[in-house]
C-alpha cells in the first residue's frame, strides 16, 4: 500500500510475532503493531511524521488486519 510518500509493507519471511506493519520512505522506516495500532520503533522520522503515519496505519487498520491474515492464517 502507497499513502503519499509512504510504502506499507508485510515481510512474509519473519518469525512469528503479532500483527505489525512497515512503513519506509526516503531515509525512513517504522513498524506499528495492529493490535492496538502503537509504535513498536522508527528510525529516521521526527515526532510529526510518525504521527502522521500512525493516523494513515489507523485509518487502514481493517484493510492492513486483512493483508495479515491472508499471509499468515491469524
């Protein structure tokens, strides 16, 4: 998924963890879990940005959730 400058993405080769979502763009990059939506880490963003990409990660939350579950059953 695509959301201005923002790439969200699934690794479907990691180790079992709950629901999260990556984001990258220019010299950044997060992963928010799901479940709730909260921050897990970031890098190269300032406190606006990951706000701003917190409320994007919200506002697709069911659609993301969805994404999940067709990648890893759960």
């Amino acid at each position: 998924m695509r959301a201005g400058p923002y790439r969200f993405f699934i690794w479907s080769h990691e180790p079992p963890e709950p629901a999260h979502i990556h984001v990258e763009s220019g010299d950044g990059h997060a992963k928010f879990w799901l479940d709730p939506v909260s921050l897990a880490e970031a890098e190269g963003y300032n406190p606006r940005e990951v706000a701003r990409i917190r409320r994007i990660v919200v506002a697709n939350r069911s659609e993301l959730r969805e994404r999940w579950r067709d990648i890893f059953g759960h």
